[in-house]
C-alpha cells in the first residue's frame, strides 16, 4: 500500500462505487417480478455473520473501521460482524490503497467477488478528522446493501450539472464524466433505496457545498449531513435486517416439509439438528423465489457455510452439505418474490 501521508485539503474527498456485478434472469421473467427480486439483491440475508478481514494497513486505521463496524452492530440488528484473518473465510476484505478512492461493492455483489481482490477500499487517512469515522460508516452501509441517498429518486435534487461536473471533474476527486454520472447525478431506481422519501441527514448523503442543487430551493447554499447515522438510517437497518427473535425460529425435522412463513421480502428462520455424520441436502421448495443460506451455529459465532439463490431462475434454491450429527444448522430464507397465492417450504433430507 502507499505511505500514510497528510491528505487534508480544503475540499472534500468522495466515495467512488465501482459498477454493480450485473445480475441475470431466465428469459420470460416478467418486469414485476424483476423488480421485486432486485429490491433485495443487495441485502444480505438476515441473520448471516459477515466476516471481514483487513488486507493491510496500520492499527489506527483498521481500528476506526472496526468501530464503525461496532455503531451499527450496536443500533440492534439481525446481521452481525466478525473480523477474521485469513481470505478463505473472509466474504469482506479491507484494504487502504491511498492512490485509490474509497469505496465498496454493494450487499451482496461482495460475495461474488475474487477471494483475491478487495471489496473495500479506503483511499485516505481514516484518522486525520472525523470525516474518517463518517467514511468508514459510509462504506460499510454499502456492504451492507445501502445505495447513495443523493440519488435516491424520491430527493427531488436538480443539479447545476455543469456546475457538478465543473466540481468534481476538479481536484481533489478528478473524477471522469462517467464516475460523476453514476455517483452523483443519476438516480437509483425506487427500490433500490431505503425508505419512499429522501433523508438528507443519512450517512449515505454525500456532503455537498454551495451552488451545485438547483431545486430544492432550500438546498441551493449546500447539503451538510451530519456525518452519523441519521434516525431513517436506523429505521431503514432495523426494518431490513430485525433481530431475530429465538421463537421465530422453526425446528426442521428430516424429510419433512416445513413452511416459508414470508412473502415478498420477508424473511423465515430455521434451524437444523444434523442426526448423524453425513451429507444432506437443503432445498427450498414451490414456486417462491428465494435466497437461502446455511450456517453452521457455534458457541460465540455462526459459520456460514454456503448459500444459493433461485430468484428470477427455473429452479429452487438448494445446497449439499456434510454435517455433523448433534450439531445445529441455521436456515435463514429471504423471500424475494411471492407470486400471488402461492406458498413453499424448506426440506433437508
Ligand atoms: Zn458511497
């Protein structure tokens, strides 16, 4: 990585996204049921512990980013963080490559990413101000699933386009044409964003100076979030990913069928005692498009074992495993489309 040196400026540095992995669907998918399968692409399935691992860097640096880990893990969520240190079982890798921007993939496009490459990168001193724990809180809202607030489709923001692109195509983001379009003006589709209203006040709000918004009005002298989680940011976390209540957990007995108590963005949790030492397979069954992910529970983390995902596709959502016969495995299943009438279930056998 490059030397730590002094990055402060009198401008504002800005989180640069790469390009979404693109996603696939088998031909005759109709455009609603894209629509609401992509509105939750990018969510993890609740529950699931993200391992993260740092790739490089010193100390202070890597310590805010774990901080910033800990406030949302602290708001009260269904997801969980754990740092690990090896690449095998990372799905989050850190790095502080200063000659690069800062950013991350979105939720989880991370997981389809090269074990040998980064998903997130910070491109300056974390510890110069506060700005580097707002950074870090940024990111990690995108490994989380959340898109730029500032293009949410509900802000009402016309730009000063030929003042943006004055702005940022300058020092210190020099950033081209392209990189201004996706990360600034164009907009997200609807349910690519959290909530129905824009919220100025997110942590997924770019700061931006003065003469750059036309409309609103208000907003023609500047955006200035605070920096921290804003209250829909809370909101928004907890309504995607809830805490898990222990008796909404269904037990799954071998070979039986136990039902997918969710509809369209929902969510059903199961747990697995494996009977003996062997080879079993999960599966989802019915017409419901899903994203099921198994992980093995353990005394003071879970282990995530594998996941697959059926939405948009002629199949059902299914893995082989080897278990261990007495050991507990969770079954968590996100529900991305729930046509009309229709249920399904879980079997291992
Ligand atoms: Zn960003």
């Amino acid at each position: 990585m490059s030397k730590l040196t002094n990055t402060k400026t009198t401008k504002r540095k800005y989180c640069k996204q790469p390009a979404p992995v693109p996603r696939s669907f088998d031909p005759g998918i109709t455009q609603q049921r894209k629509s609401f399968i992509l509105g939750s692409h990018w969510k993890w399935v609740n529950g699931t512990e993200i391992k993260y691992m740092f790739i490089e860097g010193p100390e202070p640096q890597k310590n805010v980013v774990r901080r910033a880990f800990k406030i949302w893990k602290d708001v009260g969520i269904g997801i969980s963080f754990k740092e690990v240190s090896t690449v095998g079982e990372s799905m989050v890798r850190i790095g502080f490559d200063f000659t690069d921007g800062s950013w991350s993939y979105v939720g989880r496009d991370i997981l389809t990413i090269p074990k040998t490459d980064r998903t997130m990168n910070f491109g300056w001193d974390l510890t110069a101000d506060s700005y580097g724990m707002t950074t870090a809180i940024h990111e990690i809202g995108h490994t989380i699933g959340f898109q730029h607030e500032h293009q949410s489709p509900f802000s009402g923001i016309v730009w000063d386009t030929k003042a943006v692109y004055k702005e940022f195509s300058g020092p210190p983001n020099s950033w081209p044409k392209k990189e201004i379009d996706t990360n600034i003006i164009n907009k997200l589709p609807a349910n690519q964003v959290k909530g129905s209203k824009w919220d100025p006040k997110s942590i997924m709000e770019y700061e931006f100076g003065p003469k750059l918004v036309l409309k609103p009005v208000k907003y023609k002298m500047g955006i200035f979030p605070p920096g921290i989680l804003s209250a829909n940011d809370i909101k928004g976390v907890k309504s995607f990913y809830p805490v898990i209540a222990q008796k909404s957990i269904q037990k799954v007995q071998p070979k039986k069928s136990t039902v997918i108590k969710a509809g369209t963005g929902g969510q059903s949790d199961f747990v697995f005692i494996a009977p003996s030492t062997n080879k079993f397979t999960f599966e989802t069954t019915g017409k419901l498009d899903t994203v099921m992910v198994i992980s093995e529970k353990g005394k003071t983390e879970n282990f995530y074992l594998g996941g697959d995902d059926d939405s948009g596709l002629k199949k059902n959502a299914k893995l082989t495993l080897p278990l261990v016969k007495g050991r507990q495995y969770l079954i968590n299943v996100r529900v991305t489309y729930a046509p009309a009438s229709q249920s399904g279930s879980v079997i291992v056998s």
